[in-house]
C-alpha cells in the first residue's frame, strides 16, 4: 500500500452535477442524482473524491460523465470506476462490483490528477447522459456510450490489466481450496514450493498463507517516531491469533535496518533489527508465518507517479535500489536463513513501467535492473536480489510483485528470475482503485501464473469501510487454493485508507469484518 509521505493541503470542493449511467432500461428507469466532488490539492496535483447518490429508479449499470473547466486539469489514475479522458470530457465507467445502484443508494471513487494554470471544480455531472441536478428525467434516447478500454496503468501500447489478453489454452488444475488446518499450537511449520503450491516442508500438504499486513515497521523509524506502530506483543498477536490469522505481512524499512545516518540510532541498525527479530520470533512461536518485506527505500525518484522527492526511505520507490538493496537483503537473508518458516517478500510494489514509459522496458528494468529509463538511481533488478538472497545459502521462499503495484502480472511467467532453490512465489496486490480488480481479468491474468507458482495476494483492500469488493477477491482466491492478506492490522480511520480493526483486542472494523469471517471459515 502507497502511504503519501507529505499531508496535502486540503481544498474542499462541493458541486453538484450530472452523471451518465451507461445502458439503463430504455424508457423505464428515470434518472435523478447528485454528485458530491471533494478535492485535496497541491501545486500541479491533485486527489478527488466524488461520490454519487442515485434519487431515482434503481439503476443496473452507470456512467458517470463531466467536463474539467480548465484545458490543464488532467486525470492520472482512477479507482473504483474504469477512468478515461478525451480533451476535457472525462468519463468514469461502473466496475462489475458496484455496477448496481439501488434507489437512495451511493457509489465512491475518485482520482489523482494534475493541472496547471488553475483547478476549479467541475459542475456538470450526468449520469447516463442525464444531468444530476436532483430532478427525475428518463434517459434521452439518443446513443449511449460506446465502451472503451480503460487506460493502461502505464504509458505503454500493451493491453491494460483490466482488459485481459486471451486466456491461455487450458491451465493445469488449481489448486484444492481445502487445505492443512491452521496450527493453533506449536510453531509455524517450514515452508516450501511444490508445483504452484506452497506446502508444509515436512508433511509436504498445502499451505496457505492467510492473515494480515502489520504495517508500522516502514515508516515509523524513518519519521524518527519510534519503531512499531501500535503493539507488537504476545497479547496483540493472540488477537490476531483469535481471528484464525496463519501469516503475517510485516514491511519493512531499507535504511532503518542498515542503520543509515538519517534513522536515530534508536530506532535503527541494531535496535531496528533486533526489534524485527524478536516480532519474527514471536510471531513462529504462536503458530504464525512471517512476511518480511522491503517496502521503502533509498533513491531520489520524481518522475511519473512519483511519491515524494526525498531520497531517503520515506515514500514508495518505482524500484529496489543498487546501492543498498542487495546489503539490505544479505542481512535479512542471513538472519533468518535456517528458518524456512519465514518467507521474504523482496520489494512492496515495482512501477518501473511509469518511469521507463513501457511494460516491455518496464519488465526488462524489473527483472534486470541496472541503468532504467526514468529513474536516476542505479536499480537492483529482482534477479540480482535473488541472488543476494541464494548467496547466505538462505533458502526460505520468496515472493516477487509484479508491475502497476504488483497489480500486474501479465509478463510475470515471462521475466520470472531463475532460482536455484525453484521457490519462488507470484505476489499480487489488489484495491478497489486498481486496474486489474474484476473476475475476467483475474482468469485471464492470473490464473496461467497460479497455474505454474504459488499465487500469493500480499495485499488486499478496498477504501469504503465495506467488505464487498475483497469477499469477491476472496471468493476467486478459495477457488484456487491461492493465498492472501488483508492491508492492515493498524488502527487508522478505514475511511482514510484499509484498516482491519478499530482496537488492537481486534475489533473489526466494517472491512475488516469481512476478512475476519473468511479466515475464522478457513
């Protein structure tokens, strides 16, 4: 998950407008709504929040149109609608998950955006052709809105995520959704990859890593705040421990754990590492696999989605860097080899596409590193961070995200790095405002991957305190036998962003009821 690393000044923008809702009942359903358009703003970008209320017939599918008063204001990347600019004519299309709009019912999504010039709101809302100004009409006869595809997560030609390419002539077998129960005593078992499934090392049945992200360890320490956020003790994880969680996802930080002169001391190097050794250790003995992931690093990086200018370890980088990547991974690899009931998850989310302006180059710059177009740092390509791994003679399994913030695997199969060990897991991550979020493009994308390697949802989330996007996500990944983990166990507002719980006695919060539901079934 993508944590800004500056506050935005907040701008409240209010507009009511109208909204296309694309292929209503012809001459039936009568169209009346309103549109709330809330934006944040900071010199050339901005964050908006637009949420629609339907006051008419219910609605089985919609399209939300609107016009940007300015020719500078663009959008740059979508959630929950599938987003497309023509000019200053904006579209945003229903996703399959929350195609239908009951009467007196609400949807949300929003964008990032850049402008220039300046950045009023927009007023002219329709949906379905029909402006939302409140008062019923039924939709004008005229055509509707041919569809398009939805804008590719990177400037590349190559199909968007969200429009899967053919799928792939018959697939092995997925996996059985039944698995080995979840260990509510003794340690966490060791683990391998067998096929494309992960298994108990010793009884060689399959594995699922079911659980949670703890997020805390990537950013505190770099913001000179401490090292966790929140509890990590034996009771905090008994709460997990109460919801049937199997594995834990814990980011960490590059610099803080190599004790670079920007972290405190008390909050790096030494006292960093122990820190995460002393979480893991406590985590294997209740029962519970251990992620440890890279999240930030070092790099300056202001190109195309960039989030943040600092060169330190305080926003999501597009790539591991050369400089510091591979100690980082020797000295996670060598504290923990031995333990193959831990799992290393190299980087959180590569968008090298944004910055080399292709998935060809972007999947080159991925696996291979070096000098990438776009990004001024030296990269550490995943195969040579395979090999810093290899090289301690560690051999815990290891997880590798693919492009768009892991979203994207289509090419994952393709560059896949060698590993003489052979276990190497696909890791996946999905939000309602991702591009790849609907069935099609999962058995299109995703099922030839789960076919061949273990398939791994490192993070799963939605932003609408609700649980009805992840339980579709959740339904598709049982039916595979695939694994996945809900972002995060931390108390933050859901409506801020995926938290699973309002307490660290584990409270569900409204989203977080659903995965807890899942994993006690599970």
């Amino acid at each position: 998950m993508r944590r800004r690393g500056a506050i935005l000044t907040a701008l409240g923008l209010l507009a009511a407008g109208g909204l296309t809702f694309g292929n209503p009942p012809a001459a039936q359903a009568a169209v009346a709504c309103t549109v709330t358009y809330t934006a944040n703003q900071w010199p050339g970008g901005m964050s908006a929040n637009l949420s629609i209320q339907n006051l008419g017939d219910a609605l089985s599918d919609w399209t939300l149109t609107f016009t940007f008063p300015d020719s500078g204001q663009r959008v740059t990347q979508g959630w929950s609608a599938d987003w497309t600019q023509s000019g200053g004519n904006v579209t945003a299309r229903a996703m399959d998950w929350n195609r239908s709009l009951p009467t007196g019912g609400s949807a949300s999504i929003g964008f990032n955006g850049s402008w220039s010039g300046s950045n009023p709101a927009p007023t002219d809302f329709k949906i379905n052709g029909v402006a939302c100004n409140g008062t019923p009409q039924s939709p004008s006869p005229s055509p509707s809105l041919s569809p398009s595809a939805p804008p590719s997560p990177s400037p590349s030609p190559s199909p968007s995520p969200s429009r899967p390419p053919s799928p792939s002539p018959s697939p092995s077998p997925s996996l059985s959704p039944s698995t080995s129960p979840s260990p509510s005593t003794g340690a966490a078992p060791k683990l391998k990859v067998s096929g494309n499934r992960i298994v108990n090392a010793a009884t060689g049945t399959p594995y699922r890593l079911l659980g949670v992200n703890r997020s805390g360890g990537e950013f505190m320490c770099v913001q000179a705040r401490g090292i966790w956020d929140g509890p990590v003790d034996n009771a905090a994880i008994d709460a997990m421990k109460a919801w049937n969680v199997r594995a834990v996802r814990v980011p960490l930080n590059e610099e803080c754990w190599l004790g670079l002169s920007n972290i405190p001391s008390a909050y790096g190097g030494a006292a960093y590492q122990n820190e995460v050794k002393s979480y893991v250790d406590r985590l294997v003995a209740k029962g519970i696999t251990p992620i440890v992931e890279m999240h930030w690093n070092y790099g300056q990086y202001t190109g195309n989605s960039s989030g943040c200018s600092d060169v330190h370890a305080s926003c999501q980088k597009p790539m591991p860097d050369a400089q510091y990547a591979p100690q980082f991974w020797t000295g996670v690899a060598n504290a923990f080899k031995g333990r193959d009931e831990v799992v290393f998850d190299l980087f959180n989310e590569p968008y090298p596409e944004r910055a080399t302006g292709s998935a060809s180059s972007g999947w080159a710059c991925w696996r291979d590193g070096g000098t990438c177009s776009g990004i001024p740092y030296q990269v550490a390509g995943f195969q040579s961070l395979v090999n810093a791994v290899r090289a301690t003679g560690a051999t815990n399994i290891i997880m590798l995200g693919g492009l768009a913030y892991s979203n994207d695997l289509s090419q994952w199969l393709q560059y896949k790095p060698t590993d003489p060990q052979g276990n190497l897991a696909a890791a996946w991550h999905v939000y309602n405002f991702n591009s790849c979020v609907s069935t099609s493009c999962w058995d299109g994308q995703l099922a030839p991957v789960a076919a061949q390697v273990p398939l791994v949802a490192g993070e799963i989330g939605e932003n609408t305190c609700s649980h009805g996007f992840i339980d579709q996500v959740m339904n598709w990944f049982d039916a595979k036998g695939a694994s996945y983990l809900g972002w995060t166990w931390n108390t933050w507002d859901c409506s801020t962003g995926p938290s699973l719980i309002s307490d660290y006695n584990g409270t569900p919060t409204g989203f977080g009821a659903g995965l807890r539901a899942r994993l006690l079934s599970s």
